[in-house]
C-alpha cells in the first residue's frame, strides 16, 4: 500500500490499529511513523513532536518510542536496513542502537560517517544478538568514551559542589584558557567566560538595529519580545516550548505584514505543518528535512 496516497484521518487510523496488534517486528508500524512524521501530522494531535505523539497518541513507552523513530530514521537513510528489519535480519533495537551510533559518532568525526561504511556495518550486524551488535559498533567508535555521569551536591553558603571527569586534552586547552582569561581557577574560568559570553549577546543584540519594514520578512526585536511575550513563549498550537518560530498568520507570500496582530508562536513542527495544510505537502518537501 502506498501510504502516501492515505488521508491524514485513515493514516493515524490505521496506524493505531497497528499498533494494538503490533507483533514484535512490525516494519509497517515504523512506514506509518515515517509518513506521520512526513506530514508533521503529530501537530494535528497536539503533540510537541513525533515522540509524543508515539507515547501520547500511540501509547508507547518513551524508550519503545526512541526505539521506532531511531529505525526509522535508519531505513530513510539506509533503504537496504528496511528490508533487513522486515525479514528479521536484524531486530529493530540494533537498528536504533545503529541509528544512535551513527549520531554520536557524526558529533565527533572530522566528515560525517560514510554511506558505505554505514552500509558495511549493517551487513556485519546481520544476524548478531543485541550483546554482540553491541561489542561490534563499540569496536567501530571513534567517539571518545562517554564523559562519566556529572554529579551536583548543595553544600554550605549556598554553594554547590560539581564532581565530572573529563579528557585530559580537553583539560589542558582548559587550563591554557585560564591563563588567557587571567582566572587561578577552572571555577574562576567557568565564571569569565560565562560573563563574555553575556556581554557578546548583549553587543550583538544592540548593533543590529534597522529601520522596521512591515513588509519585511525580519521581524524587529520590538515586535519580537511583544508576540513571545502574549504567547507565553511557547507555540500557540502544542504548548512545545522548544524550536519557537515567530510564524506569520496570513504568509507573506500571500501579502500578510510584519506585525504584531499578525505574527504568532508555534513550534517548529507546527509551523511546518501549517505550511503544509496551506500550501501542499507536494510543494513543502523541498524544504522538510528529516
Ligand atoms: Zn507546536
């Protein structure tokens, strides 16, 4: 079935059908994730993203969830994982533990892992137990080990006291830092640092003053801290409080202005999801990354 052909209300319909029935390997359920998260069609449902709306709407756990949207995301940059995952292959949590290795190991490499390295690593995880997909993505890291977990205790004079370990690289560029910002101390230098970064915001903020243009895409800083502020900072659709944008009511394109009764908040995703409402999916997915 071309899920791209269903409507939005038989799409979701389906989809949690699916799910109650769902047996262990169910490729389909994660095509219909896919074409969800596509759509944006989470906003409909008032969900913040396509996570929530796995645990909300389809009432997953938050770790089956993560562990549908990494496979997902796995079989929309490998296609070959897709067929993989359907005759068992591999099962869909060495498919998420890959995705997630593919991110962690994006974060710290020079050039983003290759096309043909990912597809050789899911041929060799062919087959191989969860321990043993494991062990092998560990031998094929080239990230640095994981940072140990960060602990923070209150202490005395309302001070609290941070225990963390750290690479002693990373370290030494530290220490060489504190000579630079002239602090005895990492505290010292955590402190300096905190404040230039303030003041950068703060020099940045003031010298980008233009003239306002209400038929201007830019909207001015004034107009800005009004709409955020009447909306509570957070997306007038979901209630998400992250990936704000300010959208225009009435588009641009169709002669709306950059004013304040025209301009809203909304997520990322609902933003998304109106445009697509508005103006097609068909001329929308240029622009929808994954
Ligand atoms: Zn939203």
């Amino acid at each position: 079935m071309n899920l791209k052909q269903l409507d939005d209300k038989t799409l979701v319909f389906n989809l949690q059908n699916k799910v109650r029935l769902e047996p262990k390997t169910g490729l389909d359920i994660i095509e219909y994730i896919e074409e969800v998260f596509r759509r944006r069609l989470f906003s409909d449902y008032h969900c913040k993203s396509i996570n929530a709306f796995c645990i909300k709407i389809l009432g997953y756990s938050p770790a089956e969830a993560a562990r549908k949207i990494n496979a997902c995301r796995l079989i929309q940059d490998i296609p070959e994982a897709k067929k993989m995952i359907g005759t068992g292959d591999i099962n869909q949590t060495i498919a998420s533990n890959f995705q997630s290795f593919i991110n962690n190991e994006n974060k710290y490499r020079t050039n983003p892992i290759a096309i043909t390295e990912k597809k050789t690593i899911l041929n060799e995880l062919k087959g191989k137990s969860c321990n043993e997909a494991e062990r092998l993505l560990a031998e094929k890291s080239q990230a640095p080990q994981k940072p140990t977990h960060e602990t923070k205790k209150k202490i005395k004079n309302n001070r609290v006291s941070i225990h963390f370990t750290m690479d002693e690289s990373e370290y030494e560029q530290l220490t060489e830092k504190m000579e630079e910002f002239g602090a005895s101390s990492i505290e010292e230098l955590f402190i300096k640092m905190r404040k230039a970064l303030d003041t950068k915001k703060e020099i940045r903020k003031y010298s980008k003053k233009k003239p306002d243009n209400i038929k201007s895409r830019n909207v001015p800083a004034m107009v800005k801290r009004k709409v955020f502020a009447r909306d509570k900072n957070k997306c007038v659709i979901c209630g998400s409080k992250r990936n704000l944008e300010l959208d225009h009511i009435t588009p641009i394109s169709v002669g709306g202005l950059t004013v304040e009764s025209n301009l809203r908040i909304t997520c990322k995703f609902c933003n998304t999801r109106n445009a697509i409402v508005f103006l097609g999916q068909n001329k929308m997915n240029r622009f929808i990354n994954r």
